[in-house]
C-alpha cells in the first residue's frame, strides 16, 4: 500500500480523531480510505447519469404526455 504525507486543517483533523475515538474506524488512513471511496462510488454515479442525460438531450424531444411516458416507462421495466 502506499504511503503519503498530507496536511489537514484543525476541524478535518479533529473530526476525524474523532471517528477515531467513537471506535467508527480503527485509524485515520482507515477513514480517509473509506471516504476516498465514497467519492470515488459517487463520482460514477454522477458519471453514470451524466451519461443518461446527453443521451436523453440528443434523442431529441418528444411530444407524448406524462401519462404516455409514464406507461411506456412501467411497460419496459416490467418486460
């Protein structure tokens, strides 16, 4: 594993002595790991519909209603 030096602000620091000390992790880098990885989880997902979204934009628009859309949309899921 790799090792780093960082440096943190007084509050980042003491929250995650913190967490430390509510026993939530075992260690800082345990911490800093986990929340490296919910970014990390949340960044695809943002690229996941960011994705969805330029594909929708470029399909063009459509002139069904809610209803219409909705139906269609219960339809697919369903099979």
């Amino acid at each position: 594993m790799a090792r780093q030096s960082i440096s943190l602000t007084k509050p980042n620091d003491e929250w995650l002595k913190d967490q430390v000390n509510k026993e939530e992790y075992s260690s800082k880098s345990e911490l800093v790991n986990d929340l490296i990885r919910q970014a990390r989880k949340q960044q695809a997902q943002i690229d996941w519909i960011k994705a969805k979204l330029e594909k929708a934009e470029k399909s063009g628009f459509t002139n069904d209603t809610k209803e219409q859309i909705l139906k269609q949309s219960k339809s697919l899921l369903n099979g």
